[in-house]
C-alpha cells in the first residue's frame, strides 16, 4: 500500500462514526509520521476537527502520559502536554471556577480521570488524539495504555490514532498487544509505501540528474527508510552549501554519500561485512573461504561499483558521519583535486588521440604532423612526464627539434611542483621503468635538484644502502661509478670486522655475472684486480687469507684466481 492509499485509508476511516481506534504500523523510517503531519494538514485547512499529538516516548509512565493527555485536550495544546505537571494545577482552578463551591475539586490532574466523562461539557469539541512511537516507551505498559485509549474513545468520544512499529516490540509487549487489540483498537492500517515514496519524501527536490543518481543507489542497496534518505539529503546540502564542487562531480560523490550514510545507520545488509572491505580496501582472503555474509556482501558491492575509495570517504565523509564536524577547507582542497584530477584525465586522453593520429595516419603531412603535436602545448600543465616524453620523442621523430624543445620546456615550467616532489624523495630510483620513459632533460632536472637536497654517499654507505635495499638510484650508484683502484683497495684494507664481509659479500654476487655493470661502472673490475694482487703479493698476510676463504665461501675464487 503506498503512501496515497494509506493516507485515503486513514482520512475515510476518521469519518466512519464508528471507528474510534485507527492503529497505523509500519517498519521504522517508512513514513507513518510523515503521513499523519499530511492528514493533519488536510484537517487544519478544512477547519473541523483539532488534533492532539503526543510521542509516547517523551513520557516515562503512564501517569505522566495520562497526565499529558488530559493537559492537552483541556488546553488544546500538544505543545503545552509536557508541562501536564505544572499546568495541571491551572487547568484544576479554570475548572473550579466553572463549578458551584461545593462541587469544587482539590485532587491532582490525573486523579481526575474518573471525573472527566461528567465534565464533557466543558471540554474542547471531540479530537483526533495521536499516539506516536508506542513501541520506543520502554517504560510503558501497551496494556495500560490501551486501557487509557479505551477510556478515551468510549467514554469522551475522542477519536485516536496509534502510530506504532509492531516489530519492534518485545517479545513479552507483542504478546499482550495480540490479546487485547481487538477490544480496543477499531482498524489497523499497515503502511507499505513504494520505493518512489521514499525516495521522494527523503530527498525533496533536487536537479533531476542528481535525483536519478540518488534514485538509482538508493533502489541498488534496497532502502526502505525514509530518515535515512533525509539524512543522505543533509549530507548533501552541507556538501553543496560549501560551494565548492561542480555539477559534473557530483556524478561520483552521490554514490558515496548513499552506501556510506547507509552503512553509518546499519539499514543495508551485511553491513558490518561491506564496512570491513571497504575499510581494508580488500576482501575477506580466498574466495573459497567467504562466509556466506561475506559473499552476499562481495555481491551487493559488485553491483553497487562504487570505485576507488579515496579522500573524500576517508577524510571528509567518514568523519561528518561519524563527528558531525565537516571541514570546508577540506572539501575546497578535494574538489580542486578532483577537478585537477578530471583535467588530466581529459588531457592525458587528448595526448593519446594526438599519438595515435600522428603514428596511424597515413594520409597526414609532416607539417600536419608537427602542427598536430603543437597542439598538445595546451595540454603540459596536466599530463604526466611519460607523455611528454612520448609527445618529445615524437617530435624528434620527424626531425623538428623545436618542437620537442618546446613541449619538454612547457612541461618543466608547468611541473614545477611535480618535479620538487620527485626530487625530494630521498629514495629515487632513476633507474625504474617510469624513469626509463622519461625524457634525459626532465631526468636531468629532478637528479641536479635531487643532489642538491641530499649529501653524497660514501662508497661504504652505497654497498649497505643497496645490501638492505631492492631499489637504487643515482645517488646510490655514483660511489661506483667514481671509484678508483686505489680507493677500493683502501675500502678492502679498512673496513672493519663488521662492514668486510658486507663488502665481499656485495661485489661477489655482481663479479660471478657481470650483469650490472652498466649501472656500476669499473667498480666490479676494481674488486677483482684488488683482490687479485693482494692474494698474489701478500699470501701469508691476514687480509690474504680472509679474502681466500671469503671467495671460497662466497663463490667468486674463479674471478680472482692468479692467471700465473
């Protein structure tokens, strides 16, 4: 039953004389209140009845219920039924003064209960009292307070309205409810509003191509909760109050905004299992082993493709979830990332159309060619050093030099940020395949920058950087590719009893293949001539014989065997 239905339900049923007693239940968030403020809307604007509203779970006692109740109804306030305590005592003297002296009462506001049916004549007209949240009054006895609505539909002829989430009641409530709601409630109305209900009531109104992306997640994930909707749509506006993001972006933040509101409030299934993956940014180890949780879980994330998770989760969403604090400096600092981000995603496909166009098209002159690459001058500030590079290189290709001058020297100028950001980290490695794709003049830049921000190494402290370590760059590779004879004999004859076996232990595995020498230079030929002449000159001498067993047991005797 959707909620237009539901709501002609209610409406025809308070105009039946008969029907005192409406009981409308539904799951928690699917809009049973929502319905009631339309209802006493329409009412208000035709003028006919008044209408009483207490949330039950404002009250921790049937007195204090009873005593709101009666508060309200005498004053016509709902607004002034918490305060049923102190305007009690008013209420008492107001009804004093319409009695003779004799007749006057001095009890409390609840004591007269029994009292009001003899004193309909001075009450309102006949209301619509609403009842809400029923089940969220730990304190209250369902039983007790069907007494009271009975008392009030029989015996003052008010009409009442209970709003209530009967799955929510406890196993011991539930029972009692079934027992006794036959004598005392006229008509249950079960509210099973549509998909469209929902969506509509949480969001309100949006630019249309946001409600469809809204629309769409939200129906992915199967939410049927109307607070949990409207809170995704106070995400949203706090999001966009900021300013700070274009329309397009929003295609890739709406997805985020509902799965991670609905896994804050835990009304997705299998939330605890979603919330692991994406917290981990994998899964749960082999699929094999996947609980069946997990695979529902595994399934629900499939379908939703949600993407990468990346700082706007992590540190703008999470966080406003989780504290409610939301940091504008943050969102400005993502939304220009995003918004650089999506630059060079254009740009970096731009390139490759010139790319390809330039080595595929058969029909193009070389001045087309070259007028084809100036074009990509434009595009320097956003793509990658590997690209320039292969824009460079084309241009070299053709023989104008211009041209690739012009497009490493656009990229240096517009790069500057990029380049001081590789050239700091201390652990450069020039010899990787990124570096190997780029251009000798940017390399040139980043290793001169990179030198001058960290000292040179020793030779000792290159062999225990590359011992320990898989990468290496030109910081680490100059010792060797400098190193004389003379200063490797004096490394050998000086190191002491910890960094020696460090040391043959390093040129042994680079001496058995010779593999590396481009990368080190004549270090690997002045190892073996040292070792050579010191095992030839000096046989009996302590170093001698070190550097013997240590070839034995390191396996490069062959490379520094005397030829004599």
């Amino acid at each position: 039953m959707s909620l237009v239905d539901t709501r002609e339900s209610i409406s025809r049923a308070l105009s039946l004389p008969k029907t005192h007693v409406i009981a409308l239940h539904g799951p928690w968030g699917s809009g049973k209140t929502h319905l009631w403020k339309q209802i006493d809307k329409d009412l208000s604007k035709s003028g006919s009845t008044k209408t009483v509203y207490l949330s039950c779970a404002t009250y921790s006692s049937i007195a204090a219920l009873k005593s709101a109740t009666i508060t309200a109804l005498l004053t016509h306030s709902s607004k002034l039924a918490k305060h049923g305590e102190t305007i009690g005592k008013i209420i008492i003297g107001l009804i004093n003064k319409k009695l003779p002296k004799d007749f006057q009462i001095t009890a409390n506001l609840l004591d007269i209960q029994a009292l009001l049916p003899g004193l309909k004549g001075i009450l309102p007209d006949p209301s619509i009292i609403v009842f809400d949240d029923i089940e969220r009054a730990a304190d209250l006895d369902v039983g007790d307070l069907l007494g009271f609505v009975t008392f009030l539909a029989e015996e003052l002829n008010q009409k009442i309205i209970l709003i209530l989430n009967k799955d929510k009641f406890t196993d011991k409530t539930g029972e009692k409810w079934k027992r006794i709601r036959e004598k005392s409630v006229s008509l249950e109305v079960e509210l099973r509003a549509s998909p469209e209900d929902y969506i509509r009531i949480g969001l309100g109104q949006l630019p249309a191509t946001h409600n469809a992306i809204f629309s769409e997640k939200i129906r992915a994930l199967g939410i049927k909760n109307i607070r949990t909707i409207q809170h995704m749509r106070r995400i949203y506006d706090a999001l966009s109050g900021v300013g700070a993001f274009e329309t397009t972006q929003w295609d890739g933040l709406i997805p985020s905004i509902v799965l991670f509101v609905a896994l804050h409030q835990e009304v997705v299934q299998h939330s605890t299992e979603i919330k692991d993956a994406l917290s981990s940014g994998k899964r749960w180890g082999p699929e094999k082993d996947w609980t069946p949780a997990q695979k529902a879980a595994a399934a629900i994330l499939d379908q939703y493709k949600l993407g990468t998770i990346d700082a706007f989760e992590s540190s703008i969403l999470i966080p406003y979830l989780e504290t409610g604090h939301l940091s504008e400096a943050l969102v400005r600092d993502y939304a220009s990332h995003i918004s650089l981000r999506s630059k060079r995603q254009n740009s970096e496909k731009i390139a490759e159309e010139i790319l390809n166009r330039f080595y595929w098209d058969s029909s193009a002159t070389e001045e087309q060619l070259n007028n084809l690459l100036e074009k990509s001058f434009e595009l320097q500030g956003y793509i990658s050093r590997s690209t320039a590079t292969s824009l460079a290189k084309a241009a070299n290709s053709i023989g104008h030099t211009e041209t690739e001058n012009a497009i490493i020297y656009n990229w240096i100028t517009k790069n500057e940020e990029a380049i001081d950001a590789l050239a700091a980290d201390p652990n450069l490695i020039n010899f990787s395949v990124t570096m190997q794709y780029t251009h000798p003049r940017i390399k040139e830049i980043v290793e001169f920058r990179h030198r001058q921000k960290y000292k040179e190494f020793s030779l000792m402290e290159a062999i225990k950087y590359l011992t320990h370590n898989d990468s290496f760059g030109e910081r680490q590779l100059a010792p060797f590719r400098t190193v004389t004879a003379a200063d490797m004999e004096a490394l050998i004859r000086k190191s002491d009893h910890d960094e020696l076996p460090d040391v043959l232990r390093f040129f042994a595995s680079r001496v058995r293949t010779r593999h590396s020498d481009q990368y080190f230079g004549q270090a690997s030929t002045h190892f073996v001539d040292v070792c050579k002449r010191i095992i030839k000159d000096e046989t009996s001498s302590r170093i001698s014989k070190i550097i013997s067993r240590a070839a034995t047991d390191f396996d490069f005797a062959s490379q520094v065997r005397s030829d004599e």
